[in-house]
C-alpha cells in the first residue's frame, strides 16, 4: 500500500486550516498530483500545498499568513488555461478559487452583475438569460472555465470579432494583493476617473494578486442569427473569403475556421455533415436586429462563394446552429482522436496575413515530421495551431516545443503578437524578448512591482528573468529613448 505523504510545512498547514477548514487544504502528494498542469500539459510541477478559500476575508488571512513567513503562491481557477499559466514555480502554495463560485448580485437595469472568481463563464450567462441578456466573452472552455482565468488570460472566444475580449466587460475588481491588503479597483460606473487600474489587473496572469470578486457588463442578447457554414477546397480560398466580408463592411458576430485535419476528427465525433475531401471550413455568424440580417448573410454568401466556396449552407434552425457552434467549441476534444497528445497554439497575424502564416505552419509541419491541424478565429486573426505529438517520445516532444516557438516567430514576424488569448504563462516567457525591447519589459516588471514588490505572486510568470531567454536580439518594436 502506497505509504501518503506530505512536505508542507505542520505549522503552517495548521494555520491555514484555522482558515478556511481542514477540508480546504491539501497537502497529500497524490492528491496535488490533480493540480500539477493545466492544458499545457508539457510541464507539469505539483504544489506542496493547495488551499482552497471560500471568501476574500479567507484569501486575505491566507496571505497574510504567507507574507510573515516569505512564502510565494500560485493562483488557480478551473485549470483550464493553455500557457501553463498556473504552474508552480518557485512558488509552493496554490490557492485554488472554485470554491468561491457565488453571483453576488445582478442589475439588470444598469447591464451590470457582479461575480466571484470561481463562477463558470456560462453560468454568467445562464443567470441572466431570461431576462434577455447575456455576458460576451465566450472561450471555447466556457462551461468549465471561470471568470478569475478569464480576467487573468484576458480570454477571448469565437464572438471577440465584435464584441472584444474579457478586459472589455470588465468594469472593476476586488483585488486581494499578495501582502493580504483587499483593494477595490474601478467599480459599477461606466466612465473613471483617473489610471485604468482594473485594466492593469487584467491579463496580468495572476502576477499581481488574487481578483476575489468582479462587475461584468451584460449584454442585451441579439434579436436574431443568421449561421452560415461555408466549405472550400482548401485553406487559401477560406482566408480569402474572411478578407472580403469584412471589407465588405459587414462585421459578423464571428468567423471561425477549420482545416480539414480539424474537420475529419470533429466529423467522427459529432457527425455535423463535413464532407470527407474538404479542405477548410468557415463558420460565419451575424447577429443583431433581425431586420436586414437576411440581406446581409445574402450578400456574405455571395462574397463567400465569390472566393471559392464549394458550397454555403445555413442554419435553418437554433439546433442547427447548436450543432454547428458544438463543432467548433469541442474542436480541441475531437482532437484526443488525432493524437495522444497536442499542444495548442496562441499567436496572432494581422488577418490579410493569415495565408502566410499558414503556409509557414504548413512548412513547420514538414520541417518538424509532426502534424499540425489549424482551428481558429480567423475574423481577428488569432490562430491556434494544435501541434500533435507523443510524450512518451521524449524526442517528438521537443520537436513539438520546438514547432511551435518557430510559428510564434513567424506571428511576430508578420507584424502580429505572441498571443491573442492564452496569455505567456511559462510557455513563452523565452519569445518575449522577440516582440519587446529590454526598456518594455523593465517597465512592465516595474508596474507589476507597484502590486507586488516581493514578487511573490505567480513568480516566473510573463517577464523573463534576466539572462533566461534565448532570443534577445532585434525586437520588433523598440521602447523611445
């Protein structure tokens, strides 16, 4: 029988304990071993100890307590990030947020409601649905991920096209600094005063505290759809049509694309109708009054079928559409079919670019003998390259690893970002130098130090430590003098 142990430290774990319960802190070696990655697989690091608090007054008393003895922690949501984000390092304790998971309150008539960190992103959504309003941000995660992630990755999601991601619904934050001090950060009014210091919290990665509470703006949910699904023969004519709706002038709620390695795996799983010879697909949603919706979905269908479609159908009906928006959300599980494993890019190109970058990941592929298949937010650019490979061989990992810092060179190459929605985390802290001068990155840790000046929170996250990146030649934007 497997002998349970534990490294925390006794005092300190019966502290905690005094805090948030006996059942809210975890300390057993196999038990952490649940907590040691998130869907960056890659790397994987256990916690000594996880606790899990119910309130801020609990989040406050657990810094504190970490504080007077110099202790660093990690904070962690659902688990569900991409960029190893939540990793431990350096950083022995994790404070777990899913137990703090109530909706404090709702006003609908001001389009505000005010969440704790551990809400799932759908269930913002599904309190206020009948009602007739609905909260944005959607990442393909949204019936796992929780709302403190999505402050801290600053997530997008398929409808970003439009609507813009997380830090643009976001109107304030209660914001627990790692010395245990609580801070209010914006609030319910729509227009402040002064420095947006929410806007600092958000994306920051976990880097500047814990967010114990936020005010989300709700929207009022669109009178209509109209869901169009376009196929084409390859990726070259989809990316074609995307550049032509927009200069058309029509701003769909959202444009996804697939390729066909994507579409075969999500065809076995859930049977939508993708032909077997297709070579990409686009899912092209508006959204709006339902007046004047038809002409516009009419006169996207002509511009799609204009750059090559093969063929454009759509949706007759809301579980049409359903099974259309299910494809594409539960593309990356379809993909567990694929492979044994896959790592999921995050770059971003401008969109007049996204048959370059494509051809590139295209010749990664080939130079690394792995597959890649390519699902993504084509209207705004953000690509996500699942780069497929095995564990097991430690040679094909790093091939892997190594793939995909090639497309992240590429993105920045052509003028675009490191990541659109995924955030840094630990799995491209050595790219950072590629798209920020040394003078960028001494003001970014400079701002972080105003939150937290013992770097005690989420340490080795987002900024490269000095002398720890490969890359730190000629970036691509330079810091004025």
């Amino acid at each position: 029988m497997e002998v349970q142990t534990d490294t925390a430290d006794p005092a300190l774990r019966a502290e905690l304990e005094a805090i948030v319960g006996a059942d809210g802190v975890v300390s057993r070696r196999s038990e952490l071993k649940v907590y040691e990655c998130d869907g960056w697989t890659i790397e994987k690091s256990a916690p000594d100890l996880l606790v899990m608090p119910q309130s801020t007054q609990q989040v406050s008393a657990i810094l504190k307590a970490l504080w007077r003895r110099g202790i660093a922690f990690v904070p962690r949501g659902a688990g569900t990030g991409l960029s190893g984000g939540c990793l431990p390092l350096a950083a022995p304790v994790m404070i777990c947020t899913s137990r703090m998971n109530r909706i404090v309150s709702i006003d609908v008539a001001n389009r505000r409601i005010q969440v704790q960190p551990g809400v799932v992103n759908l269930h913002v959504t599904d309190a206020v649905r009948r009602q007739g309003y609905y909260y944005a941000p959607d990442p393909s995660s949204q019936s796992a991920c929780t709302i403190g992630g999505n402050i801290a990755e600053n997530s997008g999601g398929p409808h970003t096209l439009k609507y813009g991601v997380t830090t643009n619904h976001v109107l304030g934050v209660e914001l627990v600094l790692p010395d245990g001090e609580v801070v209010e950060l914006g609030g319910p009014a729509e227009e402040k005063l002064g420095y947006d210091l929410a806007g600092a919290v958000v994306g920051s990665e976990g880097t500047v505290g814990i967010v114990t509470s936020a005010v989300l703006r709700l929207m009022r949910a669109p009178q209509s759809y109209r869901t169009m699904l376009a196929l084409f023969d390859n990726v070259d004519a989809a990316t074609r049509a995307v550049s032509r709706i927009i200069a058309a002038g029509i701003v769909p709620g959202a444009i996804e694309m697939m390729d066909g390695l994507i579409m075969g795996a999500v065809e076995a799983a859930f049977h939508v109708g993708f032909p077997p010879d297709a070579g990409a697909a686009l899912i092209v949603e508006l959204d709006g009054l339902a007046a004047g919706l038809d002409d516009h979905a009419a006169r996207a269908a002509e511009l799609v079928r204009a750059a090559g479609a093969s063929s454009v159908r759509m949706a007759h009906d809301e579980a049409e559409r359903q099974l259309l928006w299910k494809a594409r959300k539960r593309a990356f599980g379809a993909v567990g079919r694929l492979a044994s494993n896959y790592a999921t890019q995050d770059g971003v190109v401008p969109r007049t670019r996204l048959p370059d970058i494509l051809r590139e990941i295209t010749a990664v592929a080939a130079r690394y003998r792995l597959r890649i298949g390519n699902v993504f937010h084509a209207g705004d650019g953000n690509i996500h390259p699942i780069i497929l490979y095995e564990e097991r061989d430690p040679d094909e990992t790093r091939r892997a690893i190594e793939a995909g810092r090639e497309i992240l060179k590429a993105c920045v190459a052509m003028g675009g970002s490191l990541t659109g929605e995924h955030g840094i985390g630990v799995e491209k802290l050595q790219e950072m130098p590629l798209l920020f001068s040394p003078d960028d990155l001494r003001v970014m840790a400079e701002l972080r130090a105003v939150f937290d000046p013992m770097n005690r929170s989420n340490p080795g996250k987002v900024l490269p430590q000095p002398g720890s990146c490969v890359e730190v030649a000629a970036p691509r934007r330079q810091a004025p003098l």
